[in-house]
C-alpha cells in the first residue's frame, strides 16, 4: 500500500525553499507520493494569464519535482477539472465555461465549469498536457470533487433529462480519461461523487483511481455529510469495475481554524488505515487542506504522527502518536509535553461556524451565553503560549489566546450595551456612567490583545511564508480594530447623549432576536434570519451554516446547540427563521430585545422546540437549494 501526503499549494503559495527542505523529512518517515493541489499556483505554458501573481514559475516546480524524486518521493500533481474550478472561471478569456448562468444566458462570475461546453475538452487538454512532465509517480489527479453545479448549463440540462445525472457524469469522466491515457498516465479523481451518484461506478473506464475521503473518525465505513452520515462502501463496486481504491484522511484545520483538532485527526487516520488494510487499498493519503490560516508545520506533526501507523505501530495512543510527530517535526526535547498540550487544546479548538462568524461581525455574540467559557479559553491559551514549545506552536496558542479574548470582549461588551440601556431607561445616569468607563478601560486592555495577535499571527506566517505578503490575520484584524474604534465611538455617543444608547452598536442591534439551534440531525442546513421589508420582499439579516467539522457532529445522531443571534432595527417589521440546504434542525428559546423591554412570540411558548427543514435524504444526489428557503417559521411579536 502506497503511503502519500498533500500540500495544498492552491490555497496558499509556500516558500519553495522551506518546501524544499521537507521532502527528505517526509520521506523518513516512510511517504512515497507527493499530491500537489495547485490550482491557479504554477503557470501553465498553454493557458497563460491563469495563474496569480504569486505562483510558481515553471522552473520552481521543475526544481520542486526535481528535489522530490531525488528525496525518494514521485509526484501526482491535482488538476481540478470540474469542481474547484473557479481559478479558470476567473479568467475573463474562460468565463463562458461556467456551468452557471445568468436569466439572459450570460455567465455568472462564479461557478464551474460545464463538461459540455465546446472548449472543456479543449482547456482541459492544454492542462493535463503541461502537468505531464511533473507527473512523476505515472498519475494524474484530475480532481471532480463536490460538483454540485452538474446539470444547469443548457447543454447539461438537456443531456440529463436524456440520459441521466449519473451517466452524464461518467462520460465526463471517459473523456478525461482519452485525454490522460495516451500520455501514459493513470487518471485519478476524488470519490464523493462516485457516493452520491453510485449508478455512474460501472460505467467508469477501467485502470481509474478513486481517492475515498472523508475527515473524521468512523467505525468500519466513512460517511456522507449530505446523507445525514449515513454509512457508505465502494469498495467492493470499485474493485469490480477495476478501478483501484484510496483512503484519505486529512491533517489539519477546516477553514478558519488556526490549529488542527490533534485528536480528531489522528482518529481519522487510525479509522482510515484499518479501513485501507481490511479493503486492501492502493494507498493511503493524508490530504492537507486551507493551510494560510495555520502555522504550515502544524499540519505536519500530524503527518508525522500518522506515520507511527506504519513505522511504530505499537505506538497507538493519541498522546504517544503526538510525541512522535513532534519529535520527528522539532526534536526529541519536549516532544512528550507538546503533544500533551496539543491535546488539551481541542477541548478550547476555534471550530464550527458558530465560532468563525466573529471574523465577519460583532453584533451576533449578544446571547445569555456571557463571556466566562470564552475567558477560561483565553487564559488557557496564553499560558501555553509562555510554556517552552516549539515556535509555530507557541505563537498558534497566542493568536488563539486573542481569537478568545476577543469574543470575550465582545460578549462582555453586548451584555453593557443592554446594562447601559436599562440604567438610563431607569434614571441611574451615574452608574451608566461608571459602565462606560469600565467598557473603555476593557477596549483598552482589548487593543492590547489585537497586538499581540498580530505579532503571533506574523510569526506563524513568516517562518513559511513570503513576509511581503499579508496574512489573513492582518485583514482580520484590521477589520476588528475599526470595530474596535466604531465601538469607542459608540461609547463617547453615548456619554454626551443617554438617550443615544438605545441606537444601534457594533457589538448589539437596536433590538437583537436570539434563540438556540438544536442540531441534532447534522448534514449540510444553513440557517437564516429574514425581516420583512415595506415592499414585501425579504431582506437577510444574518445566516450560518451549521458544520461543526468535529467529531461529535460527523454522526447521525448529535447534541450540537448552538446559540444565534442578530440584531434588527424593530419588532414592528416582521421576522422569519429560514433553512435551507439539506436537513433538519430545531429551533428554541426565542427572545427579541433591546436591553430594556424583552419580547417573545406571541405564537411560540417559551419552552416549545419547533422543527425547522426535513430529514436529509437517505442516499442519492441531493438538491442543496442554497438559494431559497426549503422551510421557514414566522414570527409574531
């Protein structure tokens, strides 16, 4: 079985020289393949002007293969060439590809691309053709994952009424394969799609290799989000069709968070390579996915972990496989203890959409919550990051440390406004007054944080990153120190006029509707908040996915609750609470406030917990109708 990992170059473009210095590394370790997920990252010679301003020259890849094979390790470069597809849609040159379009027919800016358009095959071949010199290991990965477009450009419409969304999708696929297969090269692509369209497996051109993923742990089959967890097996359909088998397990954070959650990951890949053994898989790949928003050597302590499953595998506690990873990452000093706090840091991990809103906006944290968990996790966080770790993981507990301040700070300074609001509805101007102080001197102490951050945040950039280029932090936080300064701006308002409080504030509507989200069904639901406008038409004021991307939620049965809330102008203009994707939540504890006079629905008993959406579907490719509400409860103030 072949043992492989991934950079995920696409998203984040690092310094050829510290990548350099790590294929020997891997390679110690026991990995043999390279998967490279470009993107708009290198330059192709036939299309140009669709790589970014920062990608690598064909001679840096070149030297990047180059140093792979000589580190031992053979290359499989990832050329997306259905889903992820944006990076050519971008072009202006490329747009007509979209399979999106506009009432007019026009294409919209964003989407991917058609498999019928007349130039798909075209631009696909220009691709495939310069990635085949770096096509070390004798593969190419073309990518197809999370299609959900399929089907909405005329020409795709029509064919699926003909022949079928399965059938369309696999004569997609044998026409890749005519295109890869005279180059001498095996054509690779991601299975979730083979999931949810399973009558498309025989169908499939024989010699293909499927990359089954999925990230988080599972007992004997991976899941399908979108199924409501639901168990699946390809392998066996997979192994008639003579299409070769892949477990892939991933190594660090989903999207915004900054550090990976150590022991879900490691799970992941105990459950992915007992399933690769039972099933005697092609190979085992450690997928890395969205690494800007980590420090990029974090991730590799995990792949470094990973590898006691096949070089120590009697080493099969978490904390056991962490103090490999660090020691094989930074050294034999302090391995045990950093994989210690790794693990400690999951019970405060900065995961889940619930958690990632705050980058966006500061009036959604006004619920009875408070700030006490969020302040324990600030605590945590900055005494790690004055413990003796390693750099990359001490700077990742201080921006964390921030990340939890900051919410801190913000729940605390919800709670004021409605204090200030009540003191002054009840003539106590003095000790409005004293509050006003006290949330200034906690701006003050807030700004200091952001400072820190910022200088964590630039120490996990720069150690793999090209300094002249921002971190996503430094946008972040910048949008959370002129937030910072509106919220000052409120205060002195407030200060000379009492009765401006009751005015809206960055951190607090001028009436805010919290309630609860039971997600007990987890799939893929996005939950909305609408208001009513004088024309009739519905305006959103806030919506949010419900992922978690832990492991409690990746089940069919969970005990997520979620606090959501959302300021809005009045309770005269009505309100709704809309889903849509797939799947069903319940909703409770409805207030409406503005800090003095606290409603709830006239037709919703306080402790009624009302249904929202339907049962996600058992199988099949599912309608993610991510543009109109499938359900939605009205509310009457």
């Amino acid at each position: 079985m072949i043992r492989a990992f991934q950079w995920d170059l696409a998203r984040q473009v690092e310094r050829l020289d510290f990548l350099l210095d790590q294929l020997p590394r891997h390679a110690d370790w026991g990995y043999q393949e390279l998967y490279l997920h470009l993107e708009d990252a290198v330059h192709y010679p036939s299309l140009p002007g669709v790589a970014r301003a920062d990608a690598y020259s064909t001679r840096q890849f070149e030297k990047l293969v180059r140093h792979a094979t000589r580190a031992g390790i053979k290359v499989v470069p990832i050329v997306n060439l259905l889903g992820h597809t944006q990076y050519l849609i971008k072009h202006p040159d490329l747009r007509d590809l979209n399979e999106l379009r506009a009432p007019d027919g026009s294409p919209l800016d964003r989407g991917q691309i058609c498999p019928l358009h007349p130039r798909t095959l075209e631009i696909a071949e220009k691709l495939v053709r310069d990635m085949a010199p770096f096509c070390t290991a004798g593969k190419l990965h073309v990518g197809l994952d999370e299609s959900f477009h399929l089907g909405k450009h005329p020409l795709s419409r029509a064919e699926v009424e003909s022949i079928g969304l399965a059938s369309h999708f696999s004569n997609y696929v044998c026409r890749l394969h005519t295109l890869v297969q005279p180059l001498g090269l095996r054509m690779g692509l991601w299975a979730d799609m083979l999931a949810l369209l399973p009558q498309a497996i025989p169908q499939l051109p024989r010699g293909l290799v499927a990359y089954d993923w999925f990230y988080h742990p599972f007992p004997r089959h991976p899941r399908m989000e979108l199924h409501n967890f639901a168990d699946y097996d390809l392998a066996p359909a997979l192994a008639a069709q003579g299409v070769e088998y892949w477990g892939c397990p991933m190594n660090g954070g989903f999207r915004h968070e900054p550090l990976p959650v150590f022991g879900d990951r490691l799970a992941n890949a105990q459950s992915w390579w007992r399933r690769c053994r039972q099933t005697r898989a092609g190979g085992f790949l450690m997928t890395g996915w969205e690494p800007q928003r980590l420090a990029f050597e974090m991730p590799m302590v995990v792949d470094a972990a990973a590898a006691c499953l096949w070089l120590n595998p009697d080493i099969d506690d978490h904390a056991g496989m962490l103090a490999k990873g660090f020691e094989r990452v930074f050294g034999a000093a302090g391995a045990r203890e950093a994989a210690r706090a790794a693990l400690a840091c999951d019970e405060h991990a900065f995961a889940g959409y619930a958690k990632w809103e705050i980058h966006d906006r500061w009036d959604g944290l006004a619920g009875p919550e408070g700030p006490a968990r969020s302040e324990r996790t600030a605590r945590f966080f900055a005494r790690l990051a004055r413990r003796n770790l390693p750099a990359p993981f001490a700077a990742s507990a201080a921006l964390n440390s921030t990340l939890a301040a900051r919410e801190a700070f913000v729940r605390e300074a919800a709670r004021t406004v409605q204090k200030i609001r009540r003191l002054h509805a009840t003539g106590q101007d003095r000790l409005a007054a004293t509050h006003l102080a006290g949330a200034r001197a906690r701006a003050a102490r807030f700004r200091n944080h952001l400072e820190s951050g910022r200088l964590a945040a630039k120490t996990m950039w720069t150690r793999t990153r090209d300094s002249r280029s921002p971190s996503p932090y430094a946008e972040i936080f910048a949008r959370d120190t002129a937030r910072l300064d509106a919220w000052l701006r409120w205060l002195d308002a407030v200060d000379a006029d009492p009765a401006r409080s009751l005015e809206a504030a960055p951190v607090h509507g001028r009436w805010q509707l919290t309630f609860t989200i039971h997600n007990h069904a987890p799939a893929l639901q996005k939950i909305l908040v609408e208001q009513r406008a004088p024309d009739g038409s519905w305006t959103t004021l806030a919506e949010r996915f419900t992922i978690e991307f832990r492991a409690k939620a990746a089940r069919p049965r969970a005990n997520v609750r979620r606090e959501f809330s959302v300021p809005a102008d009045s309770p005269a203009r009505p309100l709704r609470i809309a889903l849509r994707g797939v799947g069903e939540v319940a909703i409770s504890q409805l207030t409406l406030t503005d800090g003095v006079i606290k409603l709830r629905p006239a037709n919703w008993p306080v402790s009624e917990r009302r249904p929202l959406g339907l049962p996600a579907p058992a199988g099949g490719f599912p309608d993610l109708q991510l543009t109109r509400n499938r359900d939605a409860i009205d509310l009457i103030f």
